[in-house]
C-alpha cells in the first residue's frame, strides 16, 4: 500500500489517527533509519546486554528496535505506544519472546513506570535526529 500525504500535525498526536493507520497499514515501520542502520551508535551507548539493562521504548508503533536488540540479546524490554491497535497486535506478534513486554500508554502520562525502574528511554523517533550518521 502506498504511503499517503502527511496528516496534520494535530492528527499525529491522538490515538484514533495512529489506531486507523495500524488498522489499514500494519506493515512495520521505522521512521528514516532501520534498526541495523544505528547498530553502531548503539553499541556503543548502550550498555552490554549481560548488564540486563531495562529498556524502555517510547511510542513504539510497529518498530522493529525491539526485536532487533532482542536478538542481540536484551532481554528486558517495555514498549510502549498510546495505540490500543498496534499494542495489541505487537503482543501477538511477540508471544513468545521472553523479555518483550507491550503495554497501551500514553507518554505525556507515564502511569505504572518508577523512579529507577527504567536504566534506559529510546524514543527513536527523537534519537534518530540527534544520531549522527555511522
């Protein structure tokens, strides 16, 4: 399915926009950068996988990152995203990877998260405009 024009701002900050374009597009996608691309960057910033860090993955969508790093061995990860839609088929996508977690949250209201409980916050969207080419 092709790509449509970009959506108004407004539109990009409610979960009925992002639930809609789960519901007819749920092909994978990472803004600008695949997961391989960045390896560099975060091998070098994150810490090592036998650290068991927690990572946790802001307005996740459909990104692959998360089992990106699964294979390499990060097995502690939430993600999160306020659509119910690609929460839900993320979970199903995911049953069976043990250390995926996918939860429906809103990250202007980070509900159920710590102080402490989190060693590492990917926001790739924000990460993949400060990162600098490999």
């Amino acid at each position: 399915m092709a790509r449509q024009t970009s959506p108004p701002l407004e539109a990009l900050a409610t979960p009925e926009y992002w639930n809609t374009r789960y519901t007819t597009d749920p092909t994978p996608f990472d803004w600008f950068k695949k997961p391989t691309s960045i390896h560099p960057f975060l091998t070098k910033h994150l810490p090592p996988p036998t650290s068991n860090p927690s990572i946790l993955h802001l307005g996740c969508g459909n990104s692959l990152l998360p089992e990106d790093l699964h294979r390499r061995n990060y097995n502690d990860q939430t993600s999160v995203d306020f659509s119910e839609v690609v929460i839900r088929d993320m979970k199903a996508k995911y049953k069976g990877f043990e250390g995926l977690r996918w939860e429906v949250m809103d990250v202007r209201k980070m509900r159920g998260v710590g102080d402490g409980e989190v060693g590492v916050a990917i926001d790739k969207v924000c990460f993949l405009f400060t990162c600098p080419p490999p």
